[in-house]
C-alpha cells in the first residue's frame, strides 16, 4: 500500500492493492479540480446550450446566440464571460463584432458526446 498517503495509512483495507490502484486512478488532486471545474460549466443548461451552439455551427456573435439559445443578451454575455474566464471559449473580434467559439479541446471532445 505505496500510495496511501501517510494520513490514512493507518486505516484497515479490505483490498490493499485496489486502493493503491484507486489512488493512481484518481491521480493528481489539481487535475481532477480541473475536470471539475469543467463539468460545472456544462451544468448549466444555458452554458451548455451556448457551447453546443457554438461547437455545432462555428463563430457566432452575443445577439445570435441569444435568438438561438431564447436567452437575452446581457444572460448570454455573462455566460461568456464565465466561459471566455475558464479559457472554453475565445472571442474574434470583427470591426464591432465579436464572435466566440469553442477553444477548449477537452471541451470540444464532450460536446461531440451530446446528442
């Protein structure tokens, strides 16, 4: 039981072995933070619906993801802001407009998930 941190080595296992292996599976707690910190993005059905928007039919810019999504557009900015802040979404700006699209390719990779 190698991996057992130091604060629970005195604790009885049934299967000593598959808790090392359990530990390595769960790996680094800053990686797992990471994935967390991504599945609560898409928690959010209005963030969720912004990112499948956005992954499906490419750049599109705040008052077009507010008729697409029915969201208003200070609603869809502030997702935006959420998104653009966690490094999922980029936004290019064109003259006055900015379209935002999906950059995240651990991101991307779940939405190809969504039916």
């Amino acid at each position: 039981m190698h991996l057992v941190p130091a604060d629970r080595a005195d604790r009885r296992t049934i299967d000593g072995h598959r808790v090392c292996d359990a530990i390595a599976a769960i790996g680094d707690p800053g990686h797992v933070r990471t994935w967390s910190d991504r599945f609560a993005l898409l928690a959010d059905p209005n963030r969720l619906s912004l990112l499948l928007a956005l992954h499906r039919t490419g750049p599109l810019a705040v008052s077009d993801l507010a008729i697409a999504t029915g969201m208003n557009d200070p609603a869809v900015s502030q997702a935006l802001r959420l998104l653009r802040a966690a490094g999922v979404v980029a936004g290019e700006k064109e003259g006055r407009v900015v379209r935002y699209r999906v950059v995240d390719e651990a991101v991307r990779g779940l939405l190809a998930q969504v039916s």
